[in-house]
C-alpha cells in the first residue's frame, strides 16, 4: 500500500518512529479519543496506542486496513482485545521491558512514605525545623512488605528489597510456595499479606478478577497504620473515596499512587490534598532506558506482523495460527 500510515495516539519516541517508518508515515493523533482517532483511520495499517488512547470495537471495526496494533506496555486494558481477534488483528505489547524502572520506582515510593520526605520537606521551607521533634521517619528493617502480584515487576521488587532486612510477603494466585522461596518470598492469601504488611505495592495486572480488589472490606482487614503504593493499575483500587477514608481514620499512615482510574483523574478530589498522599502522572516507569526498551520491543513486533513474520510478544496469538 502506497499511502500506509502509521497511527499513534499519542507521542511515541524516536526509535519507534525510526522502525515503523519502514513500513508507513507515522502519524500522531491529536489525542487518543475515538472522535479524534475515527477521522484518521484512512490506509492505517498499524496502530500504536499509547498512555490514554482507546482503541475500542469502533476505532478497530472503522480501521479497515489495520494489520496490527502496538501497545507500549505491559498493560493493555486501553484495547478491545475481543473486537481486535474477532478481526485476526494481533495485538503486540512489551511485557518486562520497562519491569526494573516501575519497580526501582517502587523502592522510592516505600522511601518516601517511610521516611516522610514530602512532611520534612514541606515543614523545612515553612521555617519550622522544630519539627524535627515533632515527629519521626520510620524503619524499614524488621518491617513487612507486602507484594500483591508476583510477576516480572514484584520478583525484582523483592531482589531489591532484600537489603533492607525486611520480611517479604506477596499474594499471587499463580504463584506457588515453592516459586516465591527462591526469591525469598512467602506467599500468603490476601487477607493475611493486608494484616501483617507494612507497606503494601501493588504490582497486578488490571483484569476482571483484580478490579476493585483493594476495596473498603479488604482495607478494614489492613494493619494500621500500614502504607499503600500502586504502580499497578488504578482500576485495582475500588475508588479513591475508600482510600481517603483509610487516611483519615488511621488505616492507612500514607498512600503513593502513579496510577489511576481513570486517567487523568480528577485531581480536585479531596484525596489529592491530603498531606498523606504521594502522586505521580503515570510517569515513574518512563525512565529514559526503560522507555527505549519497550518502543523498540513494541515497533519490531509490529514490523514483524506487518512482514509475516512471528512477533515475539502477542497478546491474542491464536489469530497468528
């Protein structure tokens, strides 16, 4: 096709660009919303969907060139994964290319609640430096963690854990007692890691299963005082009224979010002024490595589609059979 085009839906890196050119023009979307998106579709051979864009069953249907969609990623909740088999349109992501970044980032959300940075911070540039008696950071040897998904991003949380002497619990229903002693992991049902854990990373996939799996029931069972981080996928937490609720009654002593649902939220919500609420962007995984790993994992994939070759990483392989 003379006229092949590339489709993202929001700004993609270089070496992705430098890749599927190969094979097309690369466009970026204005945004990555259907209205904006449905306009564009003409000689799309390749979409990649990046942070909020949606390809939902109307984009997919109305692309009727699309060969291939990319996700830059390990999650792919923003696709119609139904609507993109059901047309034997695979859909490629990068699963561990950016593990290391969310999980160094999590290290630095545990820092930061247990040792109370934005508090010292805050009370410094207001002159107070009494309050260096007021209160106290906290400890990390002889605290519990708690790993709530033990796939690539939790095992290597835990590795870099470890130094810390800490006592490393994880749920993971895929994940055997025998699987997490290697990693020096115990597993442990859900009830049991919310009521021992001090600090609590959510590291699970978003599916029908963990949706809303931090819930108002479940935060009653936490230890108190205990510190919640997700770099995961905002959809795992119920809502953010059940998180700001915990804050203020004690269940919680801090909470660090770089995810959320949906996205961008809705940063009027009361939550966002507590004094006890840490928030990034979405933005803690995109470390320049990291993000140069997954663009290029993702965009050879799809040249690999779009040649007839097998891709590496497939979400729906079966439409490659």
């Amino acid at each position: 096709m003379t006229n092949a085009k590339i489709l993202a839906t929001g700004p993609i890196d270089q070496i992705a660009i430098d890749i599927l050119s190969s094979k097309g023009e690369v466009i970026i979307a204005p945004d990555g919303k259907p209205p904006s998106l449905l306009p564009l579709l003409d000689d799309v051979i390749g979409m990649v969907v990046r942070g909020d864009g949606l390809a939902n069953a109307e984009v997919i249907d109305a692309a009727k060139d699309l060969k291939v969609i990319g996700r830059c990623g390990v999650g792919y909740d923003q696709v119609d994964v139904a609507a993109a088999t059901r047309r034997n349109i695979p859909l490629v992501y990068a699963p561990g290319a950016g593990a290391r970044a969310v999980a160094e980032a999590s290290v630095a959300l545990v820092l930061a609640l247990a040792k109370r940075l934005s508090h010292w911070d805050r009370q410094f540039k207001a002159g107070n430096w009494r309050s260096r008696y007021e209160t106290k950071p906290g400890d990390l040897e002889g605290a519990t963690l708690g790993i709530i998904g033990l796939g690539r991003i939790g095992q290597i949380l835990a590795e870099l854990m470890h130094p810390f002497h800490m006592t490393i619990l994880s749920f993971d229903p895929y994940v055997t007692a025998e699987q997490g002693q290697p990693l020096g992991v115990a597993m442990v049902d859900l009830d049991t890691l919310l009521a021992k854990a001090d600090f609590i990373c959510l590291h699970a996939p978003s599916t029908p299963e963990t949706r809303g799996l931090i819930n108002r029931e479940k935060l009653k069972l936490a230890k108190r005082g205990a510190y919640l981080i997700n770099l995961a996928r905002g959809s795992l937490i119920e809502s953010f009224d059940v998180l700001l609720e915990s804050l203020e009654n004690g269940t919680l002593a801090g909470v660090a979010l770089d995810v959320f649902d949906p996205e961008p939220p809705d940063s009027s919500h009361p939550l966002f002024r507590h004094p006890n609420c840490l928030t990034a962007p979405h933005a803690l995984g995109m470390t320049p490595g990291a993000m140069t790993r997954i663009f290029k994992s993702m965009a050879n994939d799809m040249v690999a589609v779009l040649e007839g070759r097998r891709p590496q990483f497939v979400v729906n392989p079966e439409v490659l059979e």
